[in-house]
C-alpha cells in the first residue's frame, strides 16, 4: 500500500529528505506508524497519526511532530531559505 500510493510515497520522501535519523514506516489499522529504524520494534513508536491527518500535515509539520512528541530537536535539518513544502519551487 504504501509503495502504491503515490500521496504517501510523496510524504514519506519528504519526511525522509529532512530528517536526520533513518525511520520506518508502517501502515496499521488507518494508522501511519512511525519509527526509528535502528531499534525497529524494541522501543514505541516516535509517532503514529491517523492517516487522514498524516496526509494533511507537510512533510516539516511531520517531522515537528515527532520533534515535539519525544522532546528532540535531532530530527530537524536547516532550513534557511526554504519554503514549507520541501517539494516546491525555491524560487
């Protein structure tokens, strides 16, 4: 499903494009699941979002999630002079 869905192919890109730990996704029950791939399912998840609301949300509005949920900032690249959708036009 994920592979075949080009909304969250696109999504899952984006989050992995700004982030700077290796993470996995998963599909459950109408939930994305997110987790750090190096502890796969030793530790709970960093996140898990409807996937309603995990479609809505940008890729950065992901990643300040999981920022906000587990109280890191090691998640976050620079983003000086980039727009909110990492996908768009720079200019």
């Amino acid at each position: 499903m994920l592979a075949n869905d080009p909304k969250i192919r696109e999504k899952v890109m984006g989050v992995w494009e700004i982030s700077t730990q290796p993470l996995t996704f998963t599909l459950s029950k109408g939930q994305m699941v997110i987790r750090d791939s190096r502890f796969s399912n030793k530790k709970p998840p960093l996140l898990d979002l409807p996937i309603t609301i995990f479609l809505a949300f940008e890729p950065i509005e992901i990643v300040e999630q999981i920022d906000k949920k587990n109280n890191t900032d090691t998640l976050r690249k620079e983003f000086k002079g980039f727009k909110k959708n990492p996908f768009s036009s720079q200019n």
